[in-house]
C-alpha cells in the first residue's frame, strides 16, 4: 500500500482544524474592534488585550505535566465542546443586553484559558497524527491553514461584524466549534496513561522537575527556544510602528499597508507549495534556516526605505521565507521532543513567546515616542542579527542535531 500523508487522523484533524480557524479568525477580528468601538479609549483596548493574554502565560505551564502523562484526544475534543457551549451562551446573552466590559473580559479570560489548554494539547498530539516521514510536508500544511483562513475570512467577518452584531458571529463560532469537536472524536490514536490515573502533587512537582532537567541537558532546545521569541518578538514590536508610518508618511497610506497581507499571503502560499512538494535533505536543514533567519532581519532593516513597488517584493520574500523557516523548526523541534515531555517543554516555549513580544512591543512603542517611526523599524530589524549570530550560529554544534536528525 502506497504511504501517504492524508491518513484518516491527519485528515480529520485537518478539516477540525480549518472548520475551527474560521470561526476563530472571524472572533479574534470582531473582539479587537468591539472594545475599542464601545469606549473609544486606547488604553481600555490595550488593558483588554494584556489582561486576555494573561491564560497563556500561566495555565499552559500548569496543565503540562498532566497533558504528558494523560491522554489528549478527550482534551481537544472536549475543550471544543465547552468552547462551543461558551460562544452559544455568550451570543444568547449579548443578543438581550448592552455592551459591558466586565462581562467581555469575563468571557474573554474563559475563552483564552480553554484555548491556551487547547492549544497545548493540539500541539503535542499534532505529530503522532503525522505518518512517519511526512513530518515536513504535515508541518507545511498546519502552517498554511491560519494564514489562508485569515486572508479569506478577514474581509468577510468585517462585513457581518458591521452588518449583523458580534452576538450572531459568537452563535456561528459555537456552531463551528461543534462541528470540529465532534470531528475530532473520530481521530484513531493510540494513547497510554503514564501514571495510575490519580492526581499526585508529588508526582505533579516531579515532573515538572523532570521537564526543566531535560531542557537543561539540550541545549540545542535551549538555544531555539532563546533565540525564536527575540525574532518573533522584533516583528510583533515592529508591526504597530510600520502601520504608523504608513499612516504619517504623506505618500503612503493604510490602504497601501493593506496589501502587504496580500502580499505576503501569495509569497507563503508559493513557499508552501513548493516546501510540500520539495523534501530538504536533513544535512540541509539548519544551514536553510540560519540563511532564512538572516535574510529576513535583513529585508526587514531595509523595508520601508524602498519604493513601494520594491516593499511588495519585500514582503511576498518574506512570506515565502516565513513558511520555509517556520516548518523547519516545528518539524524538527516536534519530532525531535519526547512524547512524554513535549508538552512541558512546548508550555514553556509558548510562555516565552508571550514574554518576549510583549515586552518588546512595549519598549518598541516607547521608542516611537521618540524617534522616527521608520528609523525605530530600521534598528530593531537591524538587531536582531546579533542574537542571531551569537546564539544561533556560535551555537550551531548544539542546534544541528536537532534541526538536521531524520524524521
């Protein structure tokens, strides 16, 4: 019989997948705008937002241990179940009541712990419905589903946004979080308790203690995992700054900004499509991510000094670059974890990924309060070579293995 990588499992958490990224990307636009267009205040938008982050910072790191040593399956679909009744009762309840931003930030908080949980749990049952030697092209696929979805859904969840009220968008979430849960139920995985089944607080701090002396000993892992959150950060921190230059610059505009997601949408599909089709040699791999990782600082540094045309071009590398890089190192870092501690380390990982951004974009938009919103960009792009090189390439004897071993 003929390998392939569309089995029964990576179908089905494909399509559970999409149906729930729908959903999801229409809520996340709806819910950016409502608090901003109810108090018109910044500042209540920006609390909002930090405060709705703060489940995936602390509960991912506590649900670890018990997802490593658990099964998943009833996780995920479970956690959509509840996701589904949540969005139901929210929408009911908005459609009889006035705006009220404790109630918003209520369900925001609920809504962000099931998926912080969720997410985790997805992440590490992810690559044991992967058949074996297909890591980079399941990988590519989970890579593209969120950005086509966005692309596609964006414009349409604004019009109903306008048109038809966040309550009806909350009803239609809950109805496509129902059908994805109870897809996932259908998922064949095998999955064996590591403990007898009983909560053991003993048991639960050793673990912990487990996850932190594995990561200690890899230092490969170390070093990923030091390095990813400054260049995810770099490019969270500079988003708002290109979006305020493009909105003071006399001869550019918001609209023009807008078609960078065009952009870059058609270079990741392009680099998708062809990362699906193209297995990379695993002697290759790291050297194509370093070679990425640098590029992109650089086509960064030099963005909004090039004539718009030429930023398009920019843009479309990038993404093409991003699905590429992207792929790499969750193929890599995920076949290369043990099954056992994948969601510990996975949950610390996401916590860093949370610290960094935040703490950069904060220091990004202090920065802009003070010098030129294109020269902010420039130097913080520029920047991020330094970790690069220091912790990624002097450190490359460490990272090769993990990148480069076959899966």
């Amino acid at each position: 019989m003929k390998q392939t990588l569309w089995t029964r499992n990576f179908t089905i958490i494909t399509l559970g997948t999409t149906v729930s990224a729908i959903g999801g990307v229409a809520m996340g636009f709806a819910l950016s705008f409502v608090v901003f267009d109810q108090t018109g205040s910044t500042l209540l938008t920006a609390a909002f937002a930090a405060v709705s982050s703060l489940p995936s910072l602390i509960l991912p790191i506590a649900a670890a241990p018990w997802l490593d040593n658990f099964r998943r399956k009833p996780v995920i679909y479970g956690l959509d179940y509840a996701s589904a009744i949540l969005y139901g009762l929210f929408g009911l309840y908005l459609m009889g009541h006035l705006f009220s931003l404790p109630m918003y930030l209520l369900f925001s908080l609920l809504t962000g712990s099931i998926g912080a949980v969720y997410y985790l749990a997805y992440e590490s049952l992810y690559p044991n419905l992967i058949p074996e030697g297909f890591a980079q092209k399941g990988y590519t696929v989970s890579g593209m589903i969120y950005p086509t979805v966005t692309m596609v859904v964006t414009p349409i969840a604004s019009v109903l946004y306008d048109r038809v009220g966040l309550g009806v968008l909350c009803l239609a979430e809950a109805g496509l979080l129902l059908a994805a849960a109870t897809m996932e139920t259908q998922l064949r995985v095998e999955e064996t308790r590591r403990t007898g089944g009983r909560f053991s607080l003993h048991d639960y701090i050793q673990d912990f203690r487990d996850g932190f002396s594995y990561l200690r000993r890899e230092k490969g892992l170390l070093r990923i995992f030091s390095y990813m959150p400054i260049t995810q950060g770099v490019s969270e921190a500079t988003e708002p700054l290109m979006r305020a230059y493009f909105r003071t610059a006399p001869h550019l505009d918001i609209t023009m900004y807008a078609l960078f997601t065009t952009a870059q949408f058609v270079g990741r599909t392009i680099g998708g499509i062809l990362h699906y089709k193209v297995e990379i040699p695993p002697k290759n791999r790291f050297s194509l991510a370093y070679m990425v990782y640098v590029a992109y600082a650089a086509m960064d540094t030099v963005l909004l000094w090039l004539g718009f045309p030429l930023m398009l071009v920019n843009r479309a590398a990038v993404g093409f670059l991003g699905i590429q890089s992207a792929t790499l190192r969750e193929s890599s870092v995920q076949s290369y974890l043990p099954d056992g501690m994948r969601a510990k380390i996975n949950a610390v990982a996401n916590a860093l990924y949370v610290l960094m951004p935040t703490a950069l974009t904060l220091a990004a938009g202090a920065l802009g309060e003070v010098m030129a919103y294109r020269l902010c960009v420039t130097l913080l792009s520029a920047a991020q070579i330094i970790p690069c090189y220091a912790i990624m390439w002097r450190g490359r004897e460490d990272v090769k293995p993990i990148y480069n071993h076959k899966y």
